[in-house]
C-alpha cells in the first residue's frame, strides 16, 4: 500500500545492482517510495493498478521488449504517471522513440545521483528534464525548428489540421518551447505569467494527445521539416 505521505515510483531496470543504486537514492531522501521494481518490460506490464505509481524510471534497453514498450501500456494504466528513460545510449533513433513513446525525460545512466533526483523533481514540476549530452541532442534536432511561431506555418507543413487546432498564442507558445526556451523565458518573451504559459501547454497537450512539452516540440520540429 502506498504511503500518502511519499511521492510513490516504480523501476524497470535488469541491472539489479543498478536499480538498487537508483532504489537508494530515492528512499535516501525520504520523500520517495519505490514500490515495485521489474527486470524486463513484460514483468512491469503485470503490475496492478493499485500500486498507482506517479513516477517511472525505465531503462531503454532491456531483454526481451525495448523499455520504449512498456512505456505506452505503463501510461495507459497509470494516467497520471510520468516516465523517464534511463540509458547508456544517445543516438537520434532512441531518443525519438523513447519521446514518442510518451516519456517526460531522459537520463543517462552514470548520471550523478543529485542528478537523478533533479530529473525527478523536474518532471514532477512540469518539465521534461534531460542529461546534457541528450538536451544537446534534442536541440541538435530542433534547430530547423521556426523560432516565432506563427499560424502561417500551417501552410507549408503536413500537419496543417492539427495547427489550426491551435489558437494564435498557443502557436506561438509552441514555436517557443521547440526552439528550447523554458517556461518562464516564453512567459518573458510573450509577456505573459508563467501559470499563463503552463494553461497553453496544457491545451496543446489535450488537443495534440501528447503527454509533455518535449513530445509537442519535437511534433512541431518534425512538422516543421514536412
């Protein structure tokens, strides 16, 4: 049974050294409590939802199915979860997948254990934390991204429905977010709050059906290149 008091997270990880390292540096804090753990995706997969996890931490590569895998059944079961990769790798193909697959943020492994922490409390505070190598590498695909977002871009892009969808301000917080500004740097550059800038996400989110700001900017870079 979960207790109230402590923000619950579960682990997927087949190192078993490793998942107790991550394990320790959660409960050391006392403001986290693990409550399950699996070596593979399909051992994850046969949790029940009354352990109602609010974090995940995944490794990428695991036996058997990917992590990127379990991703998508983890976030059908637990609406409210947030799920961050674990992994060694960097390249472009993984990164995509595990962001597509629904991820709010990705860390290397070998990261320092405030770092770990840091991605936790990030994702938890609305954002999509990443390691610097992988931020580097998501920026790396949002450069041909447009830096103003405009209605007009509609126009010259395959996703010209889902735009439209959009109002004008909630483009414009878009084209923001995919040229890498935070909230609080959209919020100074439109002239609005940062509780402002959290409402137009969370609209984009619902009429885009995706889970965090990385997984929308990242759809707008690639409708960007359409």
């Amino acid at each position: 049974m979960n207790n109230p008091d402590k923000i619950s997270v579960v682990l997927v990880e087949d190192d078993r050294h490793y998942r107790a390292y991550v394990a320790s540096v959660l409960k050391d804090t006392g403001r986290f409590a693990v409550v399950a753990e699996a070596a593979s995706a399909e051992e994850a997969a046969r949790w029940g939802a009354e352990i109602a996890p609010r974090v995940a931490l995944v490794d990428v590569v695991l036996p058997g199915a990917r992590g990127t895998a379990v991703v998508p059944r983890l976030l059908e079961r637990y609406p409210q979860l947030l799920v961050i990769m674990l992994t060694a790798r960097t390249d472009d193909e993984v990164i995509l997948e595990a962001i597509r697959a629904g991820a709010a943020g990705y860390v290397l492994k070998g990261a320092a254990s405030q770092e770990i922490l840091d991605a936790v409390d990030g994702a938890l505070a609305g954002g999509a934390p990443m390691s610097p190598a992988i931020a580097r590498r998501v920026l790396g695909l949002m450069r041909a991204a447009p830096s103003g977002a405009t209605q007009a871009v509609a126009a010259k892009t395959g996703m010209g429905g889902e735009l439209r969808a959009l109002t004008e301000r909630e483009t414009d917080v878009l084209g923001l977010v995919a040229a890498g500004a935070t909230d609080k740097e959209a919020a100074a550059k439109l002239g609005v709050s940062v509780s402002a800038i959290k409402a137009h996400l969370a609209n984009i989110y619902a009429k885009w059906r995706v889970r965090s700001r990385t997984e929308a900017a990242i759809k707008f870079t690639q409708a960007g290149r359409g």
